[in-house]
C-alpha cells in the first residue's frame, strides 16, 4: 500500500473506523493540528475531530481520501 500524503490542518477526511464493532465502516472528521511520527514505526499520525466532535489521534495509514477546503477570500479583498 501507498504511503499517504499527511494532510493539514483543516482538510476532510474519510478514514477506516478503527471501531471494528461499529456498524459504519468510513468516518469523516476534520485535522485539526499537526502531524506526528511515531519514532517506532514511522507512520505520521494527526488529530481528527470526529462527527460526536470528539478529538482522535489517527494513524494516516488509514486515510482513505482527502479533501482540502477551498479558502474564501479575506475581507475586503473580494479575491479581485
């Protein structure tokens, strides 16, 4: 498997539940901060707002897709 590209803060991403007894297989939740590595293994880690607005540290290995916000333009700059 491909390693995956460790997404910033404020991306989307849908990830494999880690709850292997839940019923819903993907999650989405939100990065909130930066990535760290786990100085064992090598796999960045990075912290995942979930739905229940609760906050995980999850394994990027199990990112599945990554979407990247569109930024808005700043006040009074009207993107011009």
């Amino acid at each position: 498997m491909a390693p995956t590209p460790c997404p910033a803060r404020g991306a989307i991403v849908t990830y494999l539940n880690p709850d292997v007894m839940h019923p819903t297989v993907y999650v989405r939740g939100i990065v909130t901060g930066p990535h760290v590595v786990d100085p064992q293994t090598g796999h960045e880690w990075v912290p995942v707002m979930r739905p229940d607005r609760t906050t995980s540290v999850l394994d990027t290995a199990n990112i599945v897709n990554v979407r990247v916000p569109k930024r808005r333009p700043e006040p009074g700059h009207g993107g011009r």
